[in-house]
C-alpha cells in the first residue's frame, strides 16, 4: 500500500501542509525541519510525485471556496491570498458565490464539489444535517460557521470588539446601535452585546437584514429613533452604506454619531470620513484555511470516506481594532 502525507507528516512530527510545503515550496520551510522530512520521506519510501498527489481525494488538484456575496470587497483579498496558498501547495482554487441564499449554495455546491478535492464553505446557511451529509462525502472546512464534527476556521472578533467599546466608553457614548445583517453569523451580534453590556453601554439591534449597502442606508434612518450615539455595523459595506445616509440627512459622523465597520476592507481607509473598523487579516485567514483544508484532505487519505471527526480542528482567527476618523467624543446633550 502506497505511503500517505500524512504517514511521512508523524514520521516527522510536522503537519501536513508543512510536507506538501517540503515539497512543492523548499524556501518556506527551516532547512533543519525540510531535511526532517525528506529523511521520514526517504526513509517510508513516500513519492511526492504528481502522479502520486493527484490520487488524493479525487485528483483533481483543486480547492473549492463558496463564499457568500464575491463583490463585498472583503472577500477578493481573501481569495487572492488563498490563490497565492494553494499554488504553492500544488493547487488551485475554484470559487463560486452563494448570494447567502441556500439554495444558491446548495446549486453552487452540486456545480463545484465533483470538480474539487475538498471544499471551503464561508458562513454556510444550510443545516447541520446538510453540512454533516456533505461531509461524509468529501474533504470539508466550514469558516464562521461551527459545526460539530467538522473542521473549522474561526474568526474570533472579541478583541477588536473590546477594544470597539473601550473607545466608545472612553469617548462618553452610552447609547450604541449594532447592524445586523446575517441570520448566519450568530455569534457576532453575540459578541457585541456581551462587550458592551460588560462596560455598562446600552446596546439596541436592528435587523436581521442583508449585508449590503443599502441596508446601511436604511438602518441609518432608524438610529435617530433609537436617540443613539454610535453604530456598529456588521460589516465595511453596511457602514459606509450608513455613512452615506447620515450625510444625506444632515448629520456629522463623528460630530452627531460614531461609527464602526468590520473587516478593515480598502474601502474603510479612502471613505470620507475614514472608517473606524476591526481588522480582520485576509492573508492569515487565506493560509489558515487552506492549509487546514489540504489536511483534511491528507487525513481522508485511505479511508473508505471522508467521515466525521468528533474531535475535528478549530482553528481562531484575531481581530483588532483600527481607530479612524468616523468615531469621535459623544455629542453634548
């Protein structure tokens, strides 16, 4: 029987992508560790040659990534990144949008999966039964999305959301509005109100609604009612959606209101007024991901199926907070 990646990965103590690395990228890994590996290879009598690779999950040498909405633009670096990723790796990558509608996922998930060694699903909106179903058939991460049994890739905003309501205390606001704009991401809206209530700000939520543009716009017209003092959007795209309204309407950012946005996209540092935002880094999430889906793959390597792993990886992405010119002292009442 022929010798697995991940056979040579034990022999050496490294992880999987650390030998692929070995292999198809040299200068990226420690000499020392690199000859690790090739003496485990040579010595379990391992061929990383193409022909041998391409037996790994299907043979395809592609990666599959479905993301929710491919014009938010917090989504190109990402997919360039992970582009960059899996071609040192040996890979490419196949992209597809799911427009955050199930349907559309489930459609976008029949046209990629036989095309794909294994799958990337980005706040995936279908069921745990669904996801556990997919699993079971083929190499699976899910990103902002836990499920049990399957690997993940969390992205952890509680730092850059403390330190959010940090400034926001320190600045004297005490009445704070969050965006909501997904029925997906829980743990978000979650995470937000436990920061705030933590320093005793007062915190309403509007929506769910649709992570867009406009729904900034319309939220926007709401915080009035709210008689809040700084808003905290979902994401980039809703803030500068919000902060679009608020000049329609007459009102300053940050004189009148404060506001935040999420991802720290290119948009956030060239909008007028620059966007207070928390980071959420596109290269660390591109590598992280794609090298936790490539060993999965490695992992179902002589199995009878993919399967399900009780104790399957979680892998946690940082955030961190970058003040700019949309937040401000709270208005003088």
């Amino acid at each position: 029987m022929a010798v697995t990646i991940r056979e040579v990965a034990s022999a050496a103590g490294v992880s999987v992508s650390t030998v692929s690395r070995a292999f198809t990228a040299p200068d990226q890994v420690q000499p020392t560790t690199r000859q690790r590996i090739l003496d485990a290879a040579a010595e379990l009598g391992y061929s990383p040659n193409p022909a041998a690779r391409s037996l790994r999950g299907g043979g395809t040498g592609t990666l599959g990534l479905i993301v929710p909405d491919i014009a938010n633009p917090f989504f190109p670096p990402i997919i360039k990144a992970m582009q960059a990723r899996a071609r040192h790796l040996g890979y490419t990558v196949l992209v597809a949008d799911s427009d955050e509608r199930e349907a559309d996922e489930m459609a976008a998930i029949a046209a990629v999966s036989k095309r794909v060694d294994g799958l990337i699903l980005w706040a995936s909106t279908l069921t745990e039964d669904r996801l556990h179903e997919l699993a079971g058939r083929m190499p699976l991460v899910v990103v902002n999305r836990h499920v049990p049994g399957i690997p993940e890739v969390r992205i952890s905003l509680a730092a850059g959301i403390a330190q959010a309501a940090e400034q926001l205390k320190a600045y004297g606001h005490r009445r704070c509005v969050f965006i909501n704009a997904s029925r997906a991401e829980l743990s978000r809206g979650k995470s937000i109100q436990e920061s705030f209530e933590a320093l005793d700000l007062s915190l309403s939520e509007l929506g769910p609604y649709e992570p867009r543009f406009e729904t900034g716009v319309h939220a926007a017209t709401l915080v009035a009612a709210h008689e809040a003092t700084a808003v905290i959007a979902h994401n980039d795209v809703v803030a500068l959606g919000v902060l679009h309204q608020m000049a329609n309407l007459g009102v300053s950012v940050p004189r009148d209101v404060s506001v935040i946005g999420i991802d720290d996209t290119l948009l956030a540092s060239v909008s007028t007024p620059s966007l207070t935002t928390i980071r959420i880094d596109p290269e660390e999430i591109a590598t992280r991901a794609g090298d936790l889906l490539i060993e999965t793959i490695a992992n179902t390597t002589g199995r009878t199926g993919p399967g399900l792993d009780a104790a399957s990886p979680i892998v946690e992405i940082g955030s961190r907070l970058i003040p700019r010119a949309s937040t401000g002292p709270a208005p003088a009442h």
